[in-house]
C-alpha cells in the first residue's frame, strides 16, 4: 500500500530514493512509534524529504493519500462535530446583517473581556455570548460585521478584526514554474549590471586592440562576466486572504529567484510589525527582529513588499490590532520605519485592480506607500520595476 505513496511522491517532483522508501519501511516495522497518522506523517516526511522547499509538495501527496485510504477503508457512519456546529448557525437575511452594529476598537476589546469573565459555558447560535454560528462578535462560524474569531475556521465573510488562533503557514514554492516566464521578462527591467567573478567572457575591444597592437598577433583578452548585480529585498504576506493568490505570489517568487543574484526573503502576517521571520514552519520559534533587519541591510537595496493589504484597518492603525499577537506599536509606525531605511520600495498587490477602491485597508496602505501600490500583472510589475531602477 505504502508503495503507492513512493510513486506519487516522485510523480510530484519529490526525490526520493528506494533506500530512504525502505528506511521508512524499517522504521515502521520497528515499532519506535505509535500507529498515529500524525506520527507517521512526521517521520515519513523526516526520512523521505531532505529539502525544507519541498515539504508543500509532500503535504499534497500526503493527503491525496490519505484521501485514497479512507476510501478504501471506510470507517463506521460518523456525525462530523462541524456538522453539529453548522446546524446552530444563524441564516442572516442581508437586512438583518446590515442592522448588527459595530462597536469600534476599544468598545469591542472592552465587550470581549466582559464576556470573558461573565461567560462559565459553551455557546452556540446566539448574539451575545462567546461560541458558534449565530450573530455574536464573538467566537466562530457565524457572522458579524466586526467580531473576534476565536479558533476554529472561517466562515468566509471575513469580516474579523481580531483571531486569536494559532495559524500554520507554509513557504512559498521557489522553484514553481508555471507562468513565470512573463514575469522574469519584466523584473529584468530592475538591472544594474557589474562585472564580477573571475575573467571567464572575451572582451572583444580589447582582444582587437591588443592585437592590433601586437602587430597582428592574435592577443586575447578576458573579463569577469556581467551580472545584474542589484540587491533585492523582498517581504512576503502569508496566510488567510493571501491563501487565495498562492498560484501566482509562487510565480512572482520563482522568477525573482531567478532573475536576481542577491535576494533576500522575510514573511510577514498582513503588515510588518516588529518582528519577521524566514521559514514559516518556524516562525513562533525563529523570529528576526525588524529592528535588526533595519540595520543589517542598507539604502542600496531595493524592497519589494508583496501582499493583498486586505485586513481591518485597526490592524494597521491601532496598537494591539494584530490579528496573531499584542503589536506595541502601530503597522502604520513599522511601515513608515522601513520606507526611511529603504526609499527605493515598491508594494506589489495580487487583489484584483478593480476591488482596490473596495478595501479600506488598501487605501491605507497605498497612502502610506505614496501610491506606490502596483498589481501583480505584467504592467504593473514593469511600471514598479521602473521606479525602483531609478
């Protein structure tokens, strides 16, 4: 059955060997650990992948076969937990959802800890308490024009200020190929070219001119090959809404490693606040301080800031409205921070062009940015490589 698995994993592109496969096969026959799924999912990936990049393509194959499984071994009829909690959902007519009232920051923040103390029980369906489903501001699964989700999914309104969950996010995919070609083709316009390296390429003017020189004596001359040498430094949103551009943000990001030589990448949640981080399956461990990020790198580099600015506008312009932790200082503030260090910044948008003027938050963010806010596209990458070659 697992053989299945070996096949699919190297249908995908994950290079795995028939020694590391039989590893596997002797680790499980050892019994060194419990029959879990989660268990054997994290030894498998630890014997058979060896590059971090590749673990989002392991997690596709695991659960394609996983899927394959259940299939072939139905379990006994189950009533699913979240079917229990949909059925205290509350259908909201348009009319009744616009007459729920917001309350603003500091109010709802004030509300929440009320109930937090008031509430002993679980609740569902209601407009009041903490729970599910229902009209309250919060808890999960129902709807409420600005609310608190706390755990659990969303139900897609996204309409929430405040999450408290913990969220796991994976990487972007550096070596995704598709689409990618039109998008190198415009980054190239970002270019300042420099000789490095050792004198490997013909230097046709000077292989004439010491010839001639020479008295005809053929007389070659090298120099070091021209490379693109600008540094780019680039920032990633990852998570919620960004979920919806993972196709083409993994272009943008496999062409950029392409095209330039010196690139640096850092992940933020929906705006920089004082800290960052390089690998997103350890982000709640390996954090990099944004301060120290403003002194490692100086004004030379270009920045590229790549995300949907899709979020409540209490998360840029509120302490304490990071939808992940308590932020002591505003986004707006870190934002304005890191454009004095880097002038030379651009912000790149996946959203759609036509629901800019929709998002409060993009506004904000655009203003902030000087308008230097361009689309994911073809035009938009090449009027935002322009400005940066300046």
């Amino acid at each position: 059955m697992l053989s299945s698995f070996f096949y699919q994993l190297r249908a995908r592109g994950v290079p795995v060997s028939i020694q590391e496969y039989l590893t596997l096969m002797e680790l499980l026959r050892s019994r060194v650990m419990p029959p879990t799924l989660d268990d054997f999912y994290e030894i498998a990936r630890m014997t058979l992948v060896k590059d971090e990049t590749l673990y989002d393509r392991y997690d596709q194959v695991f659960s394609e076969f996983c899927r394959g499984l259940a299939s072939v071994n139905p379990e006994a009829p189950e009533v699913p937990l979240d079917w229990l909690i949909k059925n205290f959902e509350k259908t909201l007519t348009p009319e009744e959802k616009a007459a729920l009232r917001k309350h603003g920051w500091d109010a709802l923040m004030a509300l929440f800890k009320e109930r937090m103390q008031e509430q002993t029980s679980r609740h569902a369906g209601g407009s009041k308490w903490i729970g599910t489903g229902g009209s309250s501001p919060f808890g999960h699964g129902g709807y409420h024009p600005e609310g608190i989700r706390l755990g659990g999914p969303s139900a897609g309104n996204r309409t929430a200020v405040k999450v408290w969950d913990r969220r796991e996010f994976r990487d972007y995919d550096d070596q995704q190929e598709l689409g990618t070609r039109n998008f190198k083709m415009a980054l190239r316009r970002l270019r300042r070219f420099a000789r490095e390296g050792t004198a490997q390429e013909l230097d046709m003017s000077g292989t004439i001119q010491h010839t001639a020189e020479n008295a005809g004596m053929l007389d070659l001359k090298w120099v070091p090959e021209r490379r693109n040498a600008v540094k780019v430094l680039m920032l990633l949103d990852v998570g919620g809404s960004m979920d919806d551009h993972i196709s083409r943000v993994e272009s943008l990001f496999s062409a950029a490693r392409s095209e330039f030589r010196n690139l640096e990448v850092y992940y933020f949640r929906n705006c920089p606040y004082e800290s960052i981080w390089r690998d997103n399956a350890r982000r709640h461990g390996e954090r990099i301080e944004t301060m120290d990020l403003l002194r490692t790198y100086n004004e030379d580099w270009r920045l590229i800031l790549v995300g949907d600015a899709t979020m409540s506008p209490y998360e840029i312009l509120y302490p304490g409205g990071s939808v992940e932790h308590h932020n002591e200082e505003t986004g707006a503030a870190w934002l304005q921070r890191i454009l004095a260090q880097w002038p030379h910044a651009v912000w790149l948008n996946p959203e759609p062009g036509g629901s800019w003027r929709y998002r409060q938050s993009i506004g904000i963010i655009r203003e902030i940015m000087h308008d230097r806010m361009y689309g994911v596209t073809i035009d938009g990458l090449e009027q935002a490589m322009h400005l940066l070659s300046k």
